[in-house]
C-alpha cells in the first residue's frame, strides 16, 4: 500500500524564516536540539551527544530532512537553523488517532532554545499548514504532546488546533488535537 502524500515543497518561505532541506552546516544546530535538556524536557530526555554524532555521521546531515514534509526551520536573513520542523504521517502502529486507520498527517516541531518566545513555532507551524493546504485535499491534522508541555499545548490551540484526547505513551500522558488542513488554505 502506498502511503498518502504529505508536503512536496522543497522550500517553505515564511516572513523571518524559511523552512528548507538540512546542509551540512547544520550539524551544530541539529547536535543542540537533541542534546540540550530544556529543549528535551517534554520529547524523551536527551539523547547522548556521541550518539548524536554517530547518527549525523551515518546518515549525513543532509540526509535529516530527506523525507517529504521534514524540514530545518532556519533564520531568512542569517539562514541559521533555528528548529526542525516536520509534517508526516502518524503510524498507525502508535496510539492517538481520529480515523479507524490511522495514518493521518501529523505536525510536529522543536525549536533551539535560544529561539524560544518569538513567535518563530507558530510562523514555520502556518506556513507549513498553509501549503500543505495548497497542495493537499482537506484532511485531518494531528499535534500530539505530552500533556504536561503547556507551551506546546498553547501554541496548538492558538495555531487552531482542539485537544480531542489524552492517551499514555513514551511514559507520559500525550494530549491529541486535530485541526482541519482546509482551516488553513489561503483564500
């Protein structure tokens, strides 16, 4: 069976960012998202840096953001990684769905520290929804968090999103919301 499409573009332009395919000048950014404990509090803990390192080297840095819908969130002026952001399909394989099969698009997003509390989440999250809703019929979208990850939650509801579910998961209590990808087609 072959899986649904998600997001094509290449590149996703937003007003201070630009959502893009990772380069090799990345690696530092990439190392401190999984690596750096605030960033890690709410996704799993952190991961040790060396097996950071081995996983860059293996695949290639490059190679991070290869799957349609995964991108690096970089700076427009600086092009400085910021964040990653991705728009694939929840497994049917994982807990927290709203159709009987699963495989609905799911967002998902990590910013830098250093980045945090400038609005710069809510701008990749749009632009990545709003072309996503250019390109793709009106379905449902998943943002799955852990419960205790107020801030993530926030940002959902602000984006649209309406928590419909909580399931355990990763050890913790996950919240489920959904939005319609239609809700952010530009008219």
């Amino acid at each position: 069976m072959t899986e649904p499409p998600t997001l094509s573009a290449q590149t996703v332009p937003a007003d201070r960012l630009v959502l893009r395919k990772a380069r090799d000048a990345d690696r530092d950014g990439l190392v401190e998202i999984f690596t750096d404990a605030e960033v890690r509090a709410h996704l799993g803990g952190v991961r040790p840096r060396e097996d950071v390192e081995r996983f860059l080297d293996t695949v290639g840095t490059a190679n991070t953001t290869a799957q349609p819908g995964s991108y690096v969130i970089a700076d427009r002026q600086t092009d400085q990684l910021v964040g990653i952001l991705g728009l694939g399909r929840r497994s049917a394989d994982h807990p927290g769905h709203v159709t009987p099969e699963g495989g609905e698009l799911e967002l998902s997003f990590v910013l830098r520290r250093g980045a945090w509390g400038a609005g710069l989440a809510f701008e990749a999250a749009t632009a990545a929804l709003r072309a996503a809703a250019g390109e793709l019929p009106d379905q449902p979208v998943l943002v799955v968090t852990q419960t205790a990850n107020s801030r993530a939650r926030a940002l959902a509801r602000r984006l649209g999103f309406t928590e419909v579910d909580t399931f355990q998961q990763h050890d913790a209590e996950q919240t489920l919301a959904v939005a319609a990808l239609g809700s952010f087609r530009v008219p």
